[in-house]
C-alpha cells in the first residue's frame, strides 16, 4: 500500500497582512502593543545627519535633522519637521554607530472618544554606519528598529511574541523557494468490512526541513471519502497571541493524503507496510519519508512584524483603561426571622470583551444588612469583600469593599484588580468603584429562614464610573 502525499502552502495569519492604522482606527490597541519606530533613510554628510523616524503605532512618521559633531558621546539634539513637534530625538554620531534616541507623545481617541488618552514612550537604538572622510551611510539596507517603553499612561514592555517558529533560521528564506517536509512517523488503523477499507484513524507527524516546524495530525477516517484531520504543533503555548502563525491541514483519502502547509505544494509517495490485526482491522505504519515541493505563494510582510502579538482590544489592561465593567451574577442574600442582619453571596468576574469564561469568583459575607427596614441600609459602612471561591484568578477582584441598599435594591462595590497580560514584569493595579441596581430577587422562607436571590444563571454588567491606575 503506498499512498501519495501532496503539500500545498499557505501563510496563515490570525490577522489579515498588517496595515499602519490611522490615529483614529486602532490608534489605542496598536499603541499598548507595537508601540516602536523605525529608522530609515539615514544619511550623514558633514555635520548634518538626517533620517526618518516612522512611529508604528499611530502610522505617522517624521523627518529629523540633527547638527551632530563626529566621533562623539554626547547626545545631540535634532530638530523634526512640519508637524512632528511632539517626537524628540537626539544622537550620538561616533565612528562606527550612530546611536538614535527618541522620545514622543501623542493622542488616542478611537475607543474613549468623550477621554483621549495620552501616551508616552521612549527608547534608543544603534543604527551601524561605514562612514569616510566626510559622509557616512548605514551598514545595512533595511530599517532598524526602536524599542520603546511606555510612560504614559502608566509604565509598560509592550510585550513581543517569538514569531513562526523557524522563520528566523538561517537559510529561511532561500530555502523556501525549494521547500521540503519529512513524515517521520505515520500509523493507520483501518476498519475492514466484507474485506473493504470501510473507514479507521490515521496519526502522522510531520516535520518542515527549513523550519524544522513539527505538527501532529489526527482524526477519523469514515469509508472512502475524504477526511480532514487536525494537526496542532509540537510546542509550548504562548503568553500572547501571535499576529502571523503556521496553519497545517492533512486530508485523507483512500490510497493518498494532502497536507496543506506553509511554503509548497509537492508529491511523493509514501511507502506502508499493513498487516491484519482480527478480523475487522487492518494496522498501517510507514518509515520516514522525505519529499520536495514548490513554492505557489510568496508576498512581503512589513518589517519586524513577526515578533508583533495581535493588538487585542478584549484583554484585562486594554478594557480596564477603556471602558471597565463587572459582570455580576449569583446574586443572593439569606436571613433569620427577628433579624435584619444576614449574610450576602455574588459572583464576579472582570468584563474584558472576550467570551466570557464561565467560572466567575464568589465572595460572601455574613454579619450584613439585608433588610429594606435596616437602620443600616443604605446609609451604613463597606464590608469588606471575603473571597469564598476563585474562578479566573486574573479577572478576580484582589480586593473589594461592598455595601448593600435593600431598600433600593441596589449594590455599591470599590474593588482592585491587576492586569499583567500585556507586560508580566510590570503589572498594572487598577481602583474603580460603581454602583449597580440589582435584578429582581425571588425570596422563599423554610423555618426561620428567608433567602432571596436572582433568577438562576442571570448576570449583569455595571460599568465602573471611576477608576485611577499605576504600577
């Protein structure tokens, strides 16, 4: 038996090829995440040095002219062109490098049209040079990169992801253009019937010889037509999502498989070697096969975008900054007959946009009061908040005080909570309070006992009306 196997490559990314996005479309979640500039067209004759800096997260760029002395470690300042008055940059123009510091702050209203948002950032960065007796250019073509660190609004890394794995092997690139795949391990379990392959389960590994990329495939195979199988990459996960991944597809078919992959499409047979376990199941197994394809799709990507993550809007800083809520849910109070003072029981789970996770944290407490007639109702302290449950620990509240209007029905709560997924050095702590109205109760007394509560699996949202950040 030697089925045929076929590749067909595809650049699969979780975002369509990046675009600059204008100040005002995507200006706030491309400023938390690839918040960087590029330098390019540099050049240097005499005294003046000259380039070009390209913000990359608000797609605007700026022309900079600098007086700089040679063969110095002093930082020079330069002056920007039209428009650019608010990036600053200076340099150190020394015989081999010219060190580009830059500092810039802008505006962002796309997500909080009626509350700009002010950022900060810096950072510097070598460019080499080859420089003779009176110019000097840079050592490389393409444009150097300038990592920033934000200061505005708070403190943040905008964290890089590793990329696609491989894509920085020596050799990439050329050897793409004649891509290659070994199967190193497949296994066939196929189910006879009346003496015909009738359907099974097929498992394969696979490895890209340029990338040394490595997927599992599996799945059910179902009488003669074909069957998709799932592949998933032999590797750890990632903190953040990256904005270009590899996509690997495998197809059954009797007598041939087909493997979508990135970088080529080719053909080669794959030799197995089958033997008959009972009587209704047939075992395949195959060496190691190696085989060349040809590259059908080649297209250019902006530079240094492999290491970006996806610019997430749903993510806990980004929503906490934009537009904070609690989704609350599970709401109930119990007390005792003769007493106005009970115990109160709620769920909570941070909004950040995403799919909700299903398991929000409990608090209760008891020693509260839950009655319209309390004399501290309304009007009384804040019970500080004890957590009876976790859910998502990093959509839980760290600390919270609440208090409770039986009469109004209404729940007032000032909670903290810190978001790291964006820089899990610098973690951001987040203060905000709100108040919210909530959904009927349905009461039902046994003994001497009442417990009011909302409908079963009802949630609600409030948004937080003030909230102050910082590190």
């Amino acid at each position: 038996m030697a089925p045929s196997i076929a590749c067909v490559a595809t650049l699969a990314a979780l975002l369509s090829p990046l675009t600059f996005a204008q100040v005002t479309a995507g200006c706030t979640t491309d400023s938390f995440t690839v918040t960087s500039w590029l330098i390019d067209d540099f050049e240097s004759s005499g005294t003046i040095v000259q380039f070009q800096a390209h913000n990359r997260a608000t797609n605007t760029s700026a022309q900079v002219s600098c007086q700089a002395s040679r063969n110095s470690t002093v930082w020079q300042s330069c002056t920007t062109a039209g428009n650019a008055s608010s990036l600053l940059a200076s340099i150190q123009l020394e015989a081999t490098v010219a060190r580009i510091r830059v500092n810039e702050t802008w505006v962002c209203n796309d997500l909080t049209p009626s509350r700009p948002l002010n950022f900060a950032a810096q950072g510097e960065a070598p460019v080499p040079i080859t420089c003779n007796a009176d110019t000097c250019t840079p050592s490389s073509t393409g444009p150097v990169l300038i990592k920033s660190v934000l200061s505005a609004p708070f403190p943040l890394s905008p964290s890089a992801v590793p990329g696609p794995s491989g894509h920085d092997k020596n050799g990439c690139a050329a050897g793409s253009r004649t891509p290659s795949w070994e199967v190193f391990s497949t296994q066939l379990n196929l189910r006879n019937v009346s003496g015909r392959i009738e359907g099974g389960n097929a498992f394969i590994q696979l490895r890209n010889t340029i990338t040394d990329y490595r997927a599992s495939c599996f799945g059910t195979l179902s009488g003669t037509a074909p069957a998709t199988l799932q592949c998933s990459a032999q590797s750890s996960g990632r903190p953040r999502a990256p904005k270009y991944n590899i996509n690997t597809v495998l197809t059954f078919s009797p007598g041939s498989f087909v493997l979508v992959e990135i970088f080529g499409v080719g053909t080669a047979r794959l030799p197995l070697e089958c033997s008959a376990v009972g009587e209704t199941t047939t075992y395949c197994a195959g060496d190691p096969a190696t085989f060349t394809g040809r590259l059908i799709s080649e297209k250019p990507i902006p530079p240094f975008s492999l290491g970006d993550p996806l610019p997430t809007a749903p993510s806990c800083t980004i929503s906490s900054v934009v537009a904070p809520s609690w989704r609350f849910s599970d709401f109930e109070t119990t007390s005792t007959s003769g007493s106005s003072l009970g115990s109160i029981r709620f769920g909570i789970e941070l909004n950040t946009g995403a799919a909700l996770t299903g398991y929000p944290s409990t608090f209760f407490r008891s020693g509260v009061p839950v009655s319209a007639n309390a004399t501290e109702s309304g009007t009384g302290a804040w019970y500080p908040c004890v957590l009876e449950s976790v859910g998502e620990q990093s959509l839980t509240p760290t600390a919270c005080a609440f208090r409770y209007d039986a009469a109004a029905q209404s729940l007032a709560l000032s909670a903290d909570w810190r978001c790291s997924d964006l820089d899990a050095s610098r973690p951001v702590s987040f203060t905000g309070d709100l108040r919210t109205a909530v959904p009927n109760l349905t009461c039902s007394t046994t003994a001497d006992r009442t417990r009011c509560a909302t409908a079963p699996g009802q949630a609600w949202a409030a948004n937080v009306t003030d909230v102050y950040w910082g590190n």
